[in-house]
C-alpha cells in the first residue's frame, strides 16, 4: 500500500515538473505501430555510440548531451510489458521476420539521462526524463466514436458505409439480419451465428485494404473472444418509423431488446474503460498511416483509411501544456503527422508522400492548428527494408530500390512509380493503377542497431525541447 502511494507521489511531482512524457503512438491497422516503436527503443538505447551517428538530426545526440537511455519498470503493472526483445529476435532471425502486429495493449517505459545545457546546466548538471510509450490494435481505436453514439445513430451510420466494395462483401449477414425477427424472442445461438457472419464480413473488408472497421474488437478480440458483448451487429434495412415502433413494441427479451443491450454493455464497459485508461492521459502524439498499401487497392480503400484518420482526432484532447493541465488534465501539446514505409518509394518520392499525408489529414490538422499546439509532418522507415540505387537503362540513369520482395522471397531492382501529391480524383483512379511492393526486413546482427531512415527528425520533433 505504501509502495503504491509512494509510486503515485513520485509520478506527480515528476508530471509537475515536466520529467515525464506520455507518448500515443497511434495509427490504423498495419501502420507499423509496433515496427516503429521497436525502432524508437533500439535508436534510443543505442545512442551512447556516438561513433555510429545514427541520430544526425536528434539535435541533443549530435551534441553528445544524452548521457544513455535505459528500459525500467513501468508504473502501471497491470499492462503487459511491450516485448521489444521478441521483436528484436524477429529482426535477427534467418530469414529476418516482421515483428507481430499488435493484439493487444502494451507499454514501455524508458529512462534519459542527460546534460542539462543553457542557465540551467549552472543548478544541476544532469537530467533524466521519462518517457511512457504506450502501444495498441490500430482496430480498437476505431470504437472510440462509438461513446458519443446510441445502437440506432451508430447502424444509420453504417448504413451510410453500404456501398460499392462494401455492400458485395456484406451480402450474407444482411440477408440473415432482414430474415431476422426482431420482435421475438432472442436465439442466442442465432445471434452468435449472424455476429460469426457480421466478423467474417468485417474481416473480408481488412483483407481488401478497408480501414473503417467497427466495432473493431470483432476482428481483433484479445481476451473478449466468444464472449456474448462481441455478438451484435447494425440494423441497416430499418426505416425511422421502424426503430420508433421496435423501440415502442419490443419486449425485453425480444432480438431488439438484446442487441440494444450488448451495444450499450460494449460502448460503456469495453470501450468507455478503454478510453478512460488509456487515452486521457497522453502528452504527446505521433499518429502513423501507410498510405501506400491502400493506393494499391482501390479509390474506395484510400477514402476508407482518410476517414478513419479522421475519426482519431474526436477523442483525444489538445492544447497548450500548462502546470495545471500536467498535474490534473493533460492535454497533447505536440502532434506528428507520420508517413509510414518511406523506404518502398524513392527518395525523389518523399516531398509527395509527405504532401499526401498532410492532403489527408487537412480537416484535422486545421481543427488542431486551432487549438494552437505545434504540429509536423513527415514519412520514415522505422525499420529500413531496402536500399536506395542508381540503375542505368539506355543511357539514363534513374533512381531505384533494392530489397527482398515480400510475395516471392526474391532479391529484385524495382522502380516503384510516383506517388501522388494531392489526394487522387476519379479520373485519377482510372487512369493509373499503382503497384507498390512490399519489401522484408533487412538482416540484423546481434548488437546492430536497426537502419531506419529519418526516425531522428521523428526524435527531435518529439523530444527536442524536453532534452534543450
């Protein structure tokens, strides 16, 4: 009891005096959460090799000011611990693998000792910050709009997603769910089965690069797997005079009753709890998407991905970071902007996949300039994949990557295209297909740190002024 009070004064003196940073590191499903933090720990903790000079724009690295950087105990024991060993055994493997994708919530905590510089640097000559890097499913997030929406405005609004690639794909749970007598009594093992049929289609809609997943626990469960809160589904073929009449007729055992029910359990147990632990908190925010793998899919995939990035920005709260706000209610003071796998384009590239992201966050990113915080923009490799060359061809040189192609295994020399700068048109789609490769990991030796290319811009933007 005492350890637990003594813990939680510690943390606040420490908030009070600015010692500490809660990072969200936050993106959609396959945005390279878990990539990028492995990568963050690895840069920072092998930062005393100053002979490396891996971190050339991390202002306080170049300056040789960090004294070293170290994983400690969390505050929290009850979040599983982030496993950037097993992640780092991922890398160092033969053939190197991918790290996991994130299945569930995890975190890190590490310590930096450093230098003080300027006034300061004559009261105390060193430093430490502490950083906590919290990691999740991409598809949990997507739930957090719900608390704002009952079971009826959260089904119009799916209702509102039936089309084009959606509506083919969704054909056999509507069916089921228009068959469905709604006034009678409830088959839990029928609404079992359609909530099977409502997951399959949700999982089908991922498989084809569509982004806006809800409830996003159906396709990623964790420990909810087969429990009854994960067994409803939207009404969409209901009219306003029939939502008015089930509201009024139905009994409390009837299929109505019971699907209004377990959303209502699910918003304010399941996604409520996970929002009140987890995302009132933060200080700081990098939010990453891949904007390149949904160009490969479909016009409809890349408006899926814009309004799911979107949709992060509604929970979280942003502002200046006062005393106040550190002590009692935090507020995120810096935004970042990330575009992910920087390293499958060419380098002549990156100006218009940087351009894209801010094309795609713009409505967010002016609600956010409103609140006044500082906001950046940029595309990274967290984990290098490839290497950038000059290939010659009827004598003109032209930029190109190398790497280990991820459908066949094999060792190509590819050009990969133009990206575009602005959010394509309809024309655009018709008009040019895009094929960008995915790429495996390079080979990593025991004690080498992982290539990246520009998490140090990512470091100064996030740590810079904390470390001055």
């Amino acid at each position: 009891m005492f350890t637990s009070i003594q813990r939680e004064v510690n943390q606040f003196i420490n908030r009070g005096l600015d010692r500490t940073l809660r990072i969200a590191v936050t993106g959609l499903s396959q945005s390279g959460k878990t990539a990028f933090i492995t990568s963050l720990i690895n840069q920072l903790i092998n930062i005393d090799n100053v002979t490396n000079g891996h971190l050339p724009l991390f202002e306080a690295a170049r300056q040789q000011r960090i004294v070293g950087v170290k994983r400690i105990p969390q505050i929290n024991l009850n979040i599983p611990r982030f496993d950037y060993e097993a992640n780092l055994n991922s890398l160092m493997a033969s053939p190197p693998q991918w790290p996991q994708s994130t299945r569930g919530v995890s975190e890190t905590r590490l310590a930096v000792r450093y230098h003080n510089s300027g006034l300061f640097s004559h009261i105390k000559e060193k430093s430490t910050l502490y950083l906590d890097i919290f990691d999740y499913p991409g598809e949990w997030l997507l739930d957090l709009p719900l608390l704002n929406l009952n079971y009826q405005q959260w089904s119009l609004e799916q209702q509102n997603l039936r089309q084009g690639l959606r509506a083919e794909l969704a054909q056999t749970w509507l069916e089921k769910t228009k068959k469905l007598d709604l006034t009678a009594m409830a088959d839990e093992d029928i609404l079992a089965q359609i909530a099977k049929d409502y997951t399959a289609y949700l999982q089908a809609c991922k498989e084809q690069g569509l982004h806006f997943i809800q409830p996003g626990r159906f396709v990623l469960p964790a420990e909810l797997e087969g429990a009854p809160v994960l067994q409803f589904f939207p009404l969409l073929h209901l009219a306003e005079k029939d939502w008015k009449k089930l509201k009024e007729e139905a009994k409390p055992n009837s299929y109505f009753a019971i699907l209004n029910q377990r959303y209502d359990y699910y918003k304010n147990k399941v996604v409520k709890g996970f929002y009140e632990n987890y995302f009132v908190h933060f200080d700081r925010q990098l939010i990453l998407a891949d904007c390149l793998t949904p160009i490969n899919h479909s016009r409809q995939a890349f408006q899926d991905m814009q309004e799911g990035l979107q949709q992060l920005f509604k929970n979280f709260h942003y502002g200046k970071r006062r005393l106040i706000n550190r002590l009692f209610y935090p507020r995120i003071d810096k935004l970042m902007f990330i575009a992910t796998k920087a390293d499958h384009i060419t380098s002549d590239q990156i100006p218009n996949l940087v351009s894209l992201m801010r094309q795609l966050v713009q409505d967010g990113g002016r609600h956010v300039a409103f609140e006044g915080i500082e906001t950046g923009f940029t595309a990274i490799a967290a984990i290098r994949a490839t290497k950038q060359v000059l290939v010659e061809q009827e004598g003109k040189t032209f930029k190109a990557l190398q790497g280990i192609r991820s459908k066949d295994k094999r060792q190509v020399t590819v050009y990969p295209g133009s990206v575009p700068s602005r959010l394509p048109s309809i024309d655009f789609w018709q008009q040019q297909k895009f094929d960008f490769d995915q790429f495996e990991p390079q080979p990593l030796e025991s004690g080498e740190i992982i290539p990246h290319l520009r998490m140090d811009s990512v470091l100064q933007f996030l740590l810079g002024d904390k470390l001055a």
